[in-house]
C-alpha cells in the first residue's frame, strides 16, 4: 500500500474524482474503476455516468486517474481499484497473471517514437537517451521500432520516467527521443513544435494492439457481469454517437473538444456485437496471441499463455443481450 502511494505520488499520477450517482438501488455496490485520462481510457466512464447505465445496474462508480495501466494492474493487486484500463503494451500483465481481461475496448494506434529536431530514424537515436514509461504501449512502439530497424535496447540509452516526466525532460531536452503516446504528445508539441515523430504504430498494419478493461484475478462474477453491461451499453451508444462521446470525454478530461477529437481519430471503435463476434470466432484470441508472441520476444514473457487463462470471453459474451 505504502510503495503504491509512493509510486503514484511520484508519478503525479492520481487524481480523485467521485462521481455522484443520485438514484443508486438500496443495494447498491461502489466500484472503484481505474482510467488513462485520453479518450480510450476515459470515453466509456463519462459515457456511462452520463446516460445513467452505472445506475441501471445498482452500482457507485468511483473513478481514479492513473498515468499508465503498470500502476492500474499493481493497484489491483493491492486492493486498491476494482477495475481498470490499460492499453495494449501492458497486456502482458493480464498474460502474467496479474490481472484478469474482462472486456476489449477498441484498437489503439496512438503511440509513437519520437525525436528532438534533427533525429529522423530510429538509427539517430543509436547512443542517445530516450526516454519512456516500462511495461506500457509506448515502450512497445520502441521496441517494435528498434526490431523493425535490426536494433535493440542495448543500441539506446533507454531511460525508464513516467509519463509526465517524458514530457518535461523532451521538453527541456534531457533526453533525445521518446516511446510515449497521443494526446501527450500534442503537450510535447506546444513546447517543441519542431519534434519529428519517427515511428508509429501505424506502420504494423497487420498488426492490431488492442485497449482492455481489466479486474483482479479473483473474478467476481455477479460484480464483474454488471460491470461488463454497464461497458458494453456505453460502447454502443459511444459507436453510435462519435461527436457526442468526444464531447462527453472532453467534459471528464477537462479538456478541449478538439484535443479529444484529434486522440480519437487514433482509434478503432467497434460493437458490442462485432466484439462478441469477434469473441467467438477467435479474433480476439488472435490479437492476444500476437502481443503474447511479441513480449515473449522482448522478454516481458517467459512463455506466450493462452488468452483464455486470463480474458473472461465467456463472462463477456454470456453478458452481451441484443
């Protein structure tokens, strides 16, 4: 517990935000969700509060910012949060055991390599320092660059901050290069407006790097059903308002409607019913397999595990009513 303050106050990660819920059920249960304040982590929570769908199913949602999903899945374990986001770098946590998948959110290509004015390959970084939060999404676009440009870790000073960190030490030119992610990187550009983004998950077009919801390891199946209905109705209505989800994002993130409308056009959104489909058919499995066989290779994992062992498909589509 005390490590986890640490940790989070360190990272200047955390901020609490209750939010209200005025005709909760006699019964009702708090849930204490963990969110990435960008669109992918923040969409469906503002969503949820607003339509009333956390009401519909007698829950108090509580809601707590993080910087990365490393601190989401170390929260977990601590019993800290009930729920939480990550993205796709730190699945291999869920893979490890750490946490449990309970639902897919969308496709994430938001994370970049980038460089200071005058670094344009991934090859002008041979030597420097490059900065990036470890075990996240942006420390997976470094790798994935390095791999693709015959390199390793070992040809860079790779240098572990988080994610705010990143940001300052780019800024001030502590450091070369960055593995970071969008809309952190519109914050970069204010202060460098001549950085360069080198490489991005964009150019693994066969490659999909999906966004989670994860619980603790010991699944509450009753606790962890409702939660999946409330996810799964703010998923359908946030495919079938776009416009309407980015200005509910930008309410909770307390930011510019624009800002949030530039980091979701890094993200693939789908159906609850393409996401059962897709359940069903072994897609998602597939997904899980390829970052399995990708942090295996990076030594994240020591073996690639079935997804079944730790997303709760079943759970997820025994949920889903049309």
């Amino acid at each position: 517990m005390r490590s986890l303050r640490r940790a989070l106050t360190a990272a200047s990660a955390v901020s609490l935000l209750a939010l209200s819920v005025t005709a909760c059920s006699d019964d009702g249960s708090t849930v204490r969700f963990g969110y990435i304040s960008d669109y992918n982590g923040a969409s469906l929570l503002a969503i949820a509060e607003k339509q009333g769908l956390w009401d519909k199913q007698g829950l108090t949602p509580e809601i707590k910012v993080f910087t990365n999903g490393p601190l989401q899945i170390q929260a977990l374990g601590a019993g800290d949060l009930d729920f939480g986001y990550i993205g796709p770098g730190a699945m291999w946590l869920p893979a490890t055991g750490k946490a449990k998948v309970v639902a897919i959110n969308t496709l994430a290509y938001a994370d970049r390599v980038i460089g200071r004015p005058g670094i344009k390959t991934i090859q002008d970084l041979k030597g420097k320092k490059v900065g990036v939060p470890e075990g996240t999404s942006g420390d997976m676009v470094l790798n994935l660059a390095l791999q693709k440009a015959g390199m390793s870790v070992k040809d860079i000073e790779k240098v572990p901050m988080d994610p705010a960190t990143v940001v300052s030490a780019f800024a001030s030119g502590q450091i070369d290069g960055a593995g970071i992610w969008y809309p952190l990187i519109d914050n970069i550009k204010q202060q460098v407006p001549d950085m360069v983004e080198i490489a991005s998950t964009k150019e693994w077009p066969d490659s999909s790097f999906p966004t989670a919801f994860v619980g603790g390891t010991e699944v509450d199946e009753a606790l962890t059903n409702k939660v999946i209905k409330v996810l799964q109705e703010a998923n359908d209505w946030r495919a079938a308002h776009p416009e309407e989800a980015i200005t509910e994002s930008a309410a909770l993130l307390k930011l510019d409607p624009a800002k949030v409308k530039a980091d979701a056009a890094n993200v693939q959104t789908m159906t609850t019913e393409d996401l059962v489909n897709k359940t069903k058919d072994g897609t998602v499995a597939k997904w899980l397999n390829s970052l399995g066989d990708f942090f295996v290779g990076t030594g994240q994992l020591k073996s690639r595990p079935d997804p079944s062992t730790y997303y709760t498909g079943d759970l997820y589509t025994k949920a889903f009513t049309k």
